[in-house]
DNA sequence: GTCGGTGCAAACTATTTGCAATCGA
DNA sequence: TCGATTGCAAATAGTTTGCACCGAC
C-alpha cells in the first residue's frame, strides 16, 4: 500500500510542492515520531518531518553529510544543524541507529520496518552485506545470562574480503 | 619472567634514564615491531619503542589522548601526531587494534598475548567487560562460509547494563 | 505570545599533514 | 650522508553550539 502525501515548503515567498508516495513502514514510523515529540513536548516541524522521510527513503547506510547533498540537490532548505539534531532524535526514539563501520565518521541506518541484523563489511571495496541468524541471536542471549548482563542492543560486524574481491 | 631494561632519553642536555619492568608478550611483541619496522625499511626509533611499551602496559582500551597525558605526566617527551603515526604502524602491524566503541574517538588495545575476545559495554557505568566464546566464533565461520566471505577480522559488541547498573 | 526550532557561522574534538630541524642506518 | 622521523602548528573532517530570528501550538 503506498500513500500519497504532498510537502508546502514556503521559502522566499516561493511554494515548493513536493509529491513522494510513501509505503506504509514509514507512514508508521512518522506515527511514531510524532508521538515521541509529543511525550517530549517537542514541536512537529517540517524539517523533521521531511528528515525521516529522507531516512526512511534511504535502505542504506548514510551519513549526515550524504543527506545534506541529497537536500541541496533536491533544493530542499535544511541546514546540516538541524539533520544532526533530528538524526539524535530520531537515534533516541529508536526509530534510527547510529553505527560505526570503523570510519572516522558515524553512519546511520532506519531500524523500523527492518528485523535487526548484522553486517559483513568487505574491506576491499567497501560493500556491506546484511544478514540475520537466529543461533546468533540466542548464543548472545546465553552470553548475557552468564555475566548477568541486561542486553539492550548489540552490533556484530565482520570485516574481510567478499566473494567477487577474493 | 621479567626482563629489566633501560631506555636513555637526552633532551635538552638532560639525560633522562627510565628503567621499566618488561614481561615476556611485551618483549615479543617488541620483536616483532622489529622486525615489522625491517621488514618494510622503516627506522626504530626511542619514540616508537616507548609508545609499544606504554601500550602493552596498558592492559585496557586506551585512546591516543590518554597516552599522550601519561607520557607528559612522567615528562616523557612524545608529540601526539608521532603517538598516532606510530598507532597505525601498531595496527598495520596487528599488534593493536582499533576499536569504536560508540564514542566520537577510536580506542585501541593490544591483541598480542591475548586471545581474541569480544566486549559487553555497559550504557550506564561505562565499564567493559571481555569475554570469548568459542561456539560464537565457529558460528560466524559458518555464516562467512554462507556469503562466500572471506573473514579476516571481526567485532561483536553487546550493549546493555552490567550486574552492579541494572 | 511563548518557547522551542532553525540556520548560520563560529567553536570544538579528534585526527592528519606540511615543513624545517633532527636522527638512525 | 641521506632519507626517514619528529615536533610543531596549521589544516582538515565531523560534529556541536550560541545566538538572532522564525514558527508551531
């Protein structure tokens, strides 16, 4: 199911209209980051707004810095401030994880609408492959129980050569 | 075994003599820093030899700030870009290691005389605690073999509360 | 109207680099 | 000797912050 939803962005007394299709895993997202702003008494604006959307549209792992281009290109007024300050909520609200591919800068991935994951990340040229394993899963549970550790989240990152770089 | 060795700094007409107690993996990662620096027609100087004690002293996750406040405390003269030349020559070497642990910075430990092992970081208290687990790692062999990767490092950390937080 | 939010530029933190002086082989 | 290494300070990269103005409620 897809959504049609449409953006008024008045700048220097011009109109931008902006028509996306949204699916449904972000409509829900949106959902709740509007009531976390809420719980938070934060206001709902439409750069946060137009924010999420850019994440949720990205199934990938960017940085600030690639969202910024993607806005100027798109000629859409957001300044760099305010995606890192709605990047922290949104990594607050869960909504969003912030994650280190051992780079000099943070990446950032939606969370919502994904089953949590792990990466191999090909040192050659630099692809991240995603994969799920339940074993894994429950061999980290068993971990925890052994040093009385609460888990709240985990991140297991393979470093090596894939299968066209061997 | 412990091997009682010397360092002789002259700095501004001051002889500064430091005696260290160094244990054996210290003086086998030593060794093999030598051999490195031959290996690749690279000079052994006293900064560098300083800098893979103060390291393999450290039996923690130090940062490049850290060390440089430990050398000025006991007025060891090493300047901060020759600490983080010097780490990367460590890690290319793979005597040390360059962990995020989610922080702006990289930590770094040394991996020589330790087994390989994985960290549970507390959210609250900071502490972090390693552990290894053998049937973990022949589960990530398993799931390399299934994407065709060729592992040549990897990081699992678990997020959470440690016993004391919770 | 009242705060909170935004953009801008300046500040800040971690790290890297250019260069002249120094040192190791 | 001669190129590699060092320290310094300046440059850079990524991110945060102060502040005047703007906008959501």
């Amino acid at each position: 199911m897809k959504v049609i939803q449409s953006i008024n962005l008045l700048q220097n007394n011009i109109f931008y209209y902006i028509f996306t299709t949204m699916d449904e895993s972000t409509a829900k997202a949106k959902e709740l980051f509007r009531d976390f702003l809420n719980r938070k008494d934060l206001k709902k604006t439409k750069e946060r707004d137009i924010i999420l959307e850019a994440v949720f549209d990205t199934h990938d792992h960017f940085d600030a810095e690639e969202l910024l281009i993607l806005f100027r290109q798109k000629k859409i007024p957001v300044s760099r401030a305010t995606i890192y300050r709605t990047l922290d909520l949104l990594v607050e609200c869960r909504l969003v994880k912030k994650i280190s591919f051992g780079e000099a800068h943070f990446r950032y991935e939606h969370i919502f609408g994904h089953e949590h994951h792990d990466h191999l990340i090909c040192n050659q040229c630099g692809q991240i492959i995603e994969f799920y394993n339940k074993d894994l899963e429950e061999l980290q549970k068993k971990i925890c129980r052994q040093y009385d550790f609460k888990e709240q989240d985990h991140s297991l990152r393979i470093f090596g050569l894939c299968k066209s770089c061997q």
